[in-house]
C-alpha cells in the first residue's frame, strides 16, 4: 500500500527544510549582476564626497540681484578650483564640480550676463542655491543594501557609489540534469522507430540557467541499471542539485529509484497530490539535493517550477516569496480532479480591471504547446464536477 499523496505545500516545506544556503564568495562588481547578496553593505565614504554643483553656472557668495562680480578662476567636474572666492568674485563651475571654498550658493548660468571677465547676476541668490551637500545620497557607515537582495542595476549602481569593488554573494547552485529514457534523441537527430527528442534537456537547462544556478549540459541515460547508476554517481559527485527526468515510476525500466537508494540518497518524498507531476520524487545525500522529475516534458517544467525553483532560491539565501503573483479570475471552466490539484498553464489577461487567467489549450502533460505563451500556474483545487469561469484562483509566474 504506497504511502498517501502529499500536497505541493507539504512537498515544498519539505523541500525547503532540507535546501540550506550554500557558502558565499567575493566577486567584481561586473560579475555581480542578478546574483544575491551575502552580507550588508555599508558606504564607505559620504555621496557625493563633497558639495558641489547641481548647475552649470558660477559659485558666488549669495546676495541680491545686479551685482557685478569678477571670475576668479574655474571648478570642472573633477578639477576643482585652486583659488578661493572673495565676495566680490566668482568662479565658473559646472555640474558635479566642487564648490570652491567661500562659495556659498551656484548661480546658473542663464541668470548672468557674462561681460569682460565679470558677470553680472540678474536674480537674486539665497545661501544653499543650487548645492548639494556631500552624503546627500549616503553618508559614510550608513547601510546601503542588505544581505538577501537580488542585485539589479540599481543596486549595482549603489554599491559602486558606496565605494564598493566587489561584493560578497552566494556560490551559484552547480545543477546537472540527466534525461533518462532509450527512446531519446538529441535535436535534429532522424528518428527511427517509437523515438523521441529529448525536449526536456534544454528547457531544464535553460529553466536552471534563469533562476541563477550554473547548469552542466545535460546528459542522457539510457534506460539501464548499470548506466543509471554510473550517471547518478557522477553528477552526485560533482553538483548541488541533480535533476534527474524519466524512470522514477513502477514499470519494469524504471531504474532511478533503486539506483538512487544504492548510491546512498536518502527519500524525503515521492509523488505528490498534483496533475500534471504526481510521480516527483526528492531525495538527499548530505547537502546534495536530488530531484526526479516525470519524463513528460510538461509535467517536468511544471515541477521545475513548483519544486526546483524554490530550493535554487533558497540555496542562494533568497526566500521564495517573489514567486507568488496576486490572484486571478478563471476564465473558463475547468474539470476538477478529486485526488489531486492541479496546476493549469493559463494565460493571464486584464479585463476591465481583473486579471483573468485562461488555460491555456489542451492541458495533457505531454502536450509541449501548452506551455507556448503561458504566462503562470493557476491552481485548481481538488473536488467534484467543474470549478466554473468567474472563480477565484490561486497563481504562480511560469519561469522562462
Ligand atoms: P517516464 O517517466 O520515463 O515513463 O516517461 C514518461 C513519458 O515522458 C514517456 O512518454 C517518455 O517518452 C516521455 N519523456 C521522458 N523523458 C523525456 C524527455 N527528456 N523529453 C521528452 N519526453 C520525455
Ligand atoms: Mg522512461
């Protein structure tokens, strides 16, 4: 008698329970772009770390308007004036340019008539004019990102200004993926009789890829104890995460499982309450994660993404929460699975103000096109009979 179905959220916990952050490393700035941080980060020194100019224009010691001044000398962007100002005097600045010591406001230029090396100021200027103060953006110690974020432009940006050169992130996850199955061709292989291509490779790979982790190419296994296990046993050597499609159900030449229990990998669990995906099965040898997806190549995007993705987040010390989307609106009926919820690829649209997610054509886990276009999961819980159009539903974004 096998052991009751779990639900996804059971399946998850567990996932997320046994998914600890890998270490942490030091990289360039440049190298640093979507991975996630691993410890706050302070400034340095204030920004900007002077006053300076918002114009282009002329530091002046402020006062009313139609006063005559001499321009003493200049202050450019990173050349800042040698002389001091007197309060007869001024000095030509421009944006980003020190304020020159004595200055105390920019007048701009278009409030000036230049004439024989003196200007005369047409507006009457206030002290504080058209200066910025240095730490305006940050003041030196002040924490500027915190550990936990996903590094964006933004903050990438930030950190050089906060006077960083490298940052300290979390290691990317090293996933293989392994297709198992004798009917499996690569891309563009002639096909003889009762073969395939193997469309799961590339999608596992590129779905690893997206979420940040370091993808080896994948690999195919034939469907045979000896070379199953000759398979496993290398990518448990070698990676983090090892995602393995096909074989991990009951018929005859399905080899995974009982290679896996050889090789030492411990079951956490195996089948699920879902459609498409019931046959998944996670397991762990120490801090490696092993994932057995079903060989259909939808039901392995779906579990991908209900499963995989979260662990790969979490292994680089980011929660899962940026997956989940605001619910939706159905917008067609669906047949209800009584033993098993199910996650619908729909489309998401906005209809007068609501986001309505329609499935996404013929929803069979080998039915590849059902994931062109799709947009999310929408989940439809268990039951009888139909949940109706209008009805509320939960949603996850489908990576791509
Ligand atoms: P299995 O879980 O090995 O019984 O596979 C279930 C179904 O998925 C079978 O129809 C397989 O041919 C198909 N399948 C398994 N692996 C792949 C793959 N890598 N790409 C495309 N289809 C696959
Ligand atoms: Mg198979």
């Amino acid at each position: 008698m096998p052991a009751a179905l779990i639900t996804i959220a059971e399946a998850r916990e567990r996932i997320l329970r046994v998914a600890d952050p890998l270490g942490t490393e030091r990289v360039a700035i440049d190298e640093a772009h979507d991975r996630v941080l691993a410890a706050d980060l302070t400034a340095v020194g204030n920004v900007p770390p002077f006053p300076c100019s918002a114009m282009d224009g002329y530091a002046i010691v402020h006062g009313h308007a139609g006063r005559t001044l001499t321009v003493v000398g200049e202050s450019r962007a990173g050349m800042p004036s040698a002389t001091a100002l007197g309060s007869g005097g001024a000095i030509r600045i421009s944006t980003g340019g020190a304020i020159p010591a004595g200055a105390t406001a920019v007048i701009p230029q278009e409030n000036v008539e230049v004439r024989d090396g003196t200007i005369r100021t047409r507006v009457a200027v206030t002290a504080g004019d058209h200066l910025r103060g240095a730490g305006e953006d940050m003041r030196s110690g002040e924490t500027i990102l915190r550990a936990g974020m996903t590094l964006g432009a933004a903050e990438l940006g930030a950190a050089v200004s906060a006077g960083a050169a490298e940052l300290t992130v979390y290691r990317r996850p090293r996933v293989q993926v392994l297709c198992t199955g004798d009917e499996l061709r690569a891309p563009g292989e002639p096909l003889g009789p009762g073969e395939i291509h193997n469309s799961n490779a590339p999608m596992l790979d590129a779905l690893t890829a997206a979420e940040g982790a370091i993808a080896g190419a994948a690999r195919r296994l034939p469907d045979d104890r000896a070379a199953t296990e000759a398979g496993l046993a290398s990518a448990l050597d070698t990676a983090d995460v090892v995602i393995v499609t096909g074989g991990v159900s009951v018929g005859p030449h399905d080899h995974v499982k009982p290679a896996l229990a050889d090789l030492g990998v411990e079951e956490v669990f195996w089948r699920v309450a879902l459609q498409p995906g019931k046959p998944t099965w996670f397991g762990r040898r120490g801090a490696v994660l092993v994932f057995g997806l079903p060989g259909n190549p939808v039901s392995a995007v779906v579990t991908f993404s209900l499963f995989v993705r979260p662990a790969l987040a979490k292994l680089q010390g980011q929660t899962a929460e940026h997956l989940l989307e605001p619910e939706a609106v159905l917008g067609a009926a669906v047949r209800r699975n009584p033993d098993r919820e199910q996650a619908v690829r729909v489309r998401l649209e906005r209809r007068e103000g609501t986001l309505v997610a329609m499935p996404n054509g013929p929803q069979g886990s080998h039915i590849v096109t059902s994931l062109l276009g799709a947009d999310a999961l929408a989940f439809i819980p268990t039951g009888e009979g139909e949940l109706e159009a209008g009805a509320a539903v939960a949603l996850e974004r489908l990576p791509r």
